[in-house]
C-alpha cells in the first residue's frame, strides 16, 4: 500500500513538473487570428500570379482566451481542399481549467486569378483584337470554365458566343481555328520541320485535337492546334 502511495504521488510530481516547465502563455485575439490564417494558408493551392485574402472570423467582445501551457495546437477542422469557408480548431491545456480548452474559428479566402476579359460586348464571327481586352481580376468561384491570364494568346481568334462586356473570355466563347479555316499544318521530326495548308474540318481551341484536310493531297489527319490558325502533327 505504501509503495502504491509512494509512486501516485511521484506520477502526480511529475506532472506537476511537466506543466511547470512549460511557459504560460495568455494569446491574444491577434495572435489566435495568425494562427488561423497560417493554418489555412499552407493548405492553400494557388498559382503564383493569384491575389489570396485569408480574414478569420471577427471574435471582438466574444471570447477571451484564457491562459495556455505553449505551444497551442491548432489544426483545421476537415481533411478537405480549402473552400471559400473553412473552419479552424485551436486548443491547449489551460491551467484555468481541469479540461483541455478548444475553440472553433471560421475563416473565409477569396482568391482571384488574373484573367482576360472583354471590354466591350463581343459578337459572334468578331475577330478579336488587342482593343477589346483587358485583365482584370476575377473571384475563382465566378469562373466556369478555361480561362485565359493574358490577352495576347487570344488576338486573332473569332468569337463563338456572346461575352458581355467585363465578363471573362473562356475557351468555349471562342476558336483559335474554326472550321472551314484554312490552317498552317506543321509536321516536326528530330531534324526538319514540315509546313503545309490545309482546312480545318471542324472548330478547335489550343491543345485540342482537331480534323484536318491537306489542301494538297486531300488527305485527312488529326492535329493539335498549337495557335491562332495553326495545326500541329505530332510525330
């Protein structure tokens, strides 16, 4: 029994002690925000070129967070892909309480790509120009579809459908070949490259694999449209 009693007291020493030589922390409601956006901030995929704004969940007058052994752990919520909401769990041991203490905060990101879009209302067969574009930045969640961060790939190509002016110019609102085009055809080996003409047999945006037909030969072959009237065979 003595010995029983002898080594619940040391567990209760040495806990005790672990706690002792942790340093005591109160955060501040700034310093539970910058947790928060580090969190999300390394879960956030975007390219280079993208404005992100990460703003946590206003807490004035709403919490105080109390006295935390250091570090304060905090993880988000859910294993998935940063949304536009997503939510933040901070917690600690607290020498306030006999219990872990834990929080929840919402954090919201907007992030916005630049993209090329129309300024002015575009119509169907218009050629597009360098006189009708501009980038602008757009929220990621308003773009529905392939859109374009630079203005210069779409000079040359015809419009399909209407854009409206300040709306984003996507891939399906236009083609860099149309059919019934005639086309430059470049074929490429190792050591020569081959041009021809021919016509496009149906419409094609860049990386698409379109039907074509060999003005020469009439011969028919599919090729990957590489710009604004231009075809590629890949060899």
């Amino acid at each position: 029994m003595k010995v029983f009693f002898l080594c619940f007291l040391c567990s209760i020493t040495f806990s005790l002690s672990a706690f002792a030589s942790e340093e005591i922390i109160t955060p501040s409601l700034s310093t539970i925000y910058d947790l928060a956006k580090e969190a999300v901030a390394k879960k956030i995929d975007a390219d280079a070129k993208a404005k992100v704004q990460i703003t946590p969940q206003n807490l004035e007058g709403r919490i105080s967070p109390p006295a935390c052994y250091s570090p304060i752990n905090v993880e988000l919520a859910s294993e998935r892909a940063i949304s536009r909401n997503n939510m933040v769990k901070l917690s600690c041991n607290s020498p306030d309480y006999d219990y872990p203490w834990q929080m929840y905060i919402s954090v919201r990101v907007e992030i916005q790509y630049p993209v090329a879009v129309a300024n002015q209302l575009l119509s169907p067969d218009q050629i597009i120009g360098e006189h009708h574009l501009q980038v602008m930045y757009v929220d990621q969640y308003s773009l529905k579809g392939q859109f374009f961060s630079d203005t210069t790939t779409l000079i040359g190509s015809r419009v399909k459908r209407r854009v409206a002016k300040d709306s984003p110019v996507l891939s399906n609102n236009l083609c860099f070949v149309c059919k019934g085009d005639t086309v430059s055809i470049y074929a490429k080996t190792t050591n020569v490259e081959i041009k021809t003409l021919g016509e496009a047999l149906r419409d094609g945006n860049i990386d698409e694999v379109i039907r074509v037909k060999n003005s020469n030969t009439n011969k028919q072959f599919d090729a990957v449209v590489i710009g604004v009237g231009e075809v590629e065979v890949r060899m």
